[in-house]
C-alpha cells in the first residue's frame, strides 16, 4: 500500500482557533535547499545531473518547492533551464522551481536575462546591524536595505516573476522592529513571503517563536524558516517557527537539507523536521501540511544524498541511520520484539526501510567514463532497458560517458534510467561551456 502520510486537524486546535474556520487553517509547506545552501557547503558538491535528480525525488517525496540553484551563476545557466523544460514538460511537477540570488536590481535582471522563464525567486539581503556594520563597512544604512530590497521586489514583479520569497539575512540578531518593518515593506512592494534566517543557528525554540510570532501577527505575512545548526538545533528551531507562524494564522514554509547537509553544522533536516510534524507529541494530527509527503520515499531520498555528495548518513540519523532501529541491550530487544511499540516511536517499513539491499559480490560491470557498447548493453539489459536500434544505443552511451567524467563514480539505475528516458535534457545538463 502507498504510505501516503498527511496529518489531519485535531478538535482542539479547531476549538482554539475559533476566530478561522477548519479548511483556512494555516498549512506547513518544505522548501528544500539543498541545491542552494546544501552545495554551498565546503568540501562538497553536486554534479547537474545528480542536482537534477534531487529535485525529482523531491517532487516525488511531496516537497513543494525546490530551492535549485543560482540564476546568475553562468555554469547553473544550461542546469536550471533544462529543469525548467522538465517543469513545463510536466515531469517537475508540482513541484516548485525557485532561484536564489542577492536583492538588487542587477541580479534580477540579469537573471531574467539569463533565465527567462524562471518563476519563482528569493531575494536575499542581510538586515542585522552585525552585518551593516561588519560587511557593509558603512557603505548602507537600514534605509538603504529597504530601498534595494523593495526596488528589486517590484522589479522582480514587473518581469514577471509568479512568486517572491524576501530573504532577511542574518534576521536572528536583528531587532524585531526592523524585521517587521522590512516584512511589510517587502510585502507592500509584492513580496509573497518573509523568510526569516537564523544564518549563524543563534535561535533557540523559545526566541525563534516568539520573534516570528510577532512578525507574523504584525505583517500577516507567510514565513519561510530558515534555520542552521551551529547550536544543534536547527530541526527544533524549524518547528518551533512554523508554530509560531501557524499560530498566527500565516502559511509556513519550512527551509530543509538532505540529511541535514548544509554550511557549516549544516541546515534543518528534511526528513527530521518531517517526522517532527507527523509524529512528535505537539505536532501529530494537529497541524496541516501544504503537500501530503510520501513518507516511504525517505530512506531512498537519504541514501541518495549520501551518495551523490559523498557524505555517510550518520549511524545515529533520525529514521534513516543503521542505528535508527537496532537494538541490543537486553530490555530493549526483548521489549521490541513482544511489541515495536514498545522502543521504537514509529516503523521502519513507513520510511521505506526493510527491504534487502543486492550488493554485488562476485563480478560487477559498472559504467565508467570509458564504458563501451558491451558493458553498457550488460548494464541496460540488467535494468529491462532496449533501445530502438545501434546507434540509439551508442547515443545513450555517449551520454552515459560523459555523465560519468561529473560524477566521478558508477551511476545509479535510476540516473541511468534518467538519460535513457531524456537525452536531449541530459545533453544540456552535461554542457558546460566557459564564458569566453
Ligand atoms: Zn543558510
């Protein structure tokens, strides 16, 4: 059976919110950035073939928008646009497509030039004094911030953007007031949300709600939460604001990673900030979800990250970790074999675990950037995959070669399967051409 995992509305909350009536009840939506924030990480990237596969798994998993990469960055150029066309071809869909770039009149338009038919945007500035100060070295002032920020907002509409995430960077050590201030700005110049960012993972749970009930209470403006874990508690911090703004009445739009992969200690965990919302005590049954999430989908989502950047999923990684569900001790294993329930909080086969894993033992054909006809023909028949004639064959292969010399490592089926099904996508995925 498809687990197709939603939560629903409990009595209670509907009793608490008398002021809204059940089918206007503020909803929790993910934006995934692993594509942005995720392959800013030092020491790690992404190839645009692997990019592109992450955003099919999540459209596959339920996520509403994928954060996929930077609009004026010339080697994203020939990627976002060929994940466009999979957009408008129906394949990326419904998932959202949305590019990052800095909030200034320039970036806009060159990515307008550069990208023509984007959508979806974030316009990223930083708002603290720290960074005034420290970054800016007097050059803008908190007017100054506004300006830009609203200039470009209004730019990025006149060129026909379909929706507008204002970034406040650095929101954490930002006065509240400030932050309200640039929210109803960003809003009146035709910003569709506010996203709050703990850049430095400065928040706790009990500031980061309190901050964004206010902004939220005071803007009513939907909240993206973006939070990081230099404190070790990114994933908290993400639930913590997507109450508050849920509270407030507004949409929240939670910003996550694959396994947590992010700058420094990393960003909210996708999968953890799910499982916090369908099963944690505050959360199960009470609040609702932009997009129903198949669950099932996670350990294959995890276990390709971990692969694509090369990164081990940790033993002890909520849900996905070889440790998730092992026992060991005495009281424990004798306890979870009379009754799961009664050490494990929710199953494995839910996230799509239990399943046994072929590892190759004896003799392995794989392919390689020097892969021939044969071994190709081996690797394909294996997976059930015919081509019409040779020189198909030959033309897949081709692709599967070059495929290889980004990767640097075997492909997967499903990447193969990938290029078999999209040659023309993946040609433009695989081109990479300096500007001269
Ligand atoms: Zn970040």
């Amino acid at each position: 059976m498809e687990n197709i995992a939603c939560t629903g509305i409990s009595d209670d909350i509907i009793a608490n919110q008398s002021d809204r009536k059940t089918q206007d009840m503020a909803k929790i939506f993910f934006i995934d950035v692993t594509n942005r924030d995720g392959v800013q990480t030092a020491r790690l990237s992404l190839s645009k073939l692997q990019k592109t596969m992450i955003n099919m798994y999540l459209n596959d998993f339920g996520v509403f928008q994928s954060e996929f990469g930077f609009p004026t960055t010339n080697h994203e150029n020939n990627y976002l646009r060929a994940n466009l066309e999979l957009a408008s071809m129906g394949v990326l869909r419904p998932i959202r497509l949305s590019g990052w770039i800095r909030a200034t009149s320039e970036d806009v338009e060159k990515t307008f030039e550069m990208v023509p038919e984007i959508e979806y945007l974030n316009l990223s500035i930083s708002t603290s004094e720290q960074m005034i100060q420290g970054k800016f070295k007097g050059r803008k002032s908190r007017v100054d911030v506004l300006e830009q920020m609203v200039e470009a907002v209004k730019l990025a509409n006149r060129l026909g953007a379909k929706a507008v995430g204002v970034n406040a960077e650095d929101a954490s050590r930002t006065e509240v007031d400030f932050l309200v201030d640039f929210a109803r700005e960003a809003k009146a110049a035709g910003g569709d949300r506010f996203r709050y960012c703990d850049t430095l993972g400065y928040d706790d749970p009990f500031t980061i709600y309190e901050t964004i009930s206010k902004i939220a209470n005071a803007t009513s403006m939907p909240v993206e939460i973006h939070c990081h874990g230099d404190l070790g508690m990114a994933v908290a911090n993400s639930i913590a604001g997507a109450k508050a703004a849920v509270d407030a009445g507004q949409d929240a739009y939670i910003n996550t990673t694959l396994n947590g992969i992010g700058e420094r200690a990393g960003n909210a965990d996708l999968l953890s900030c799910v499982l916090a919302l369908l099963k944690s005590r505050g959360f199960a049954n009470k609040y609702k979800m932009g997009r129903p999430v198949k669950l099932n989908r996670a350990y294959k989502l995890a276990k390709y990250a971990s692969l694509a950047f090369g990164v081990p999923i940790p033993l002890n990684q909520p849900g996905v970790g070889e440790n998730a569900f092992a026992h060991s001790s005495g009281i424990h294993a004798d306890g979870v074999l009379k009754d799961p329930e009664n050490y494990e909080l929710y199953n494995f086969e839910e996230l799509g675990r239990g399943e046994p894993e072929l590892v190759e033992t004896g003799r392995l054909i794989c392919s390689g950037e020097y892969t021939g006809i044969s071994g190709f023909s081996h690797i394909m028949g294996k997976m059930e995959v015919s081509f019409a004639n040779a020189s198909e064959a030959r033309k897949i292969l081709e692709l599967v070669r070059y495929a290889n010399v980004e990767a640097q490592t075997p492909l997967t089926e499903d990447e193969l399967h990938f290029i078999a099904k999209y040659p023309e996508i993946t040609r433009r995925l695989l081109t990479l051409t300096p500007p001269s």
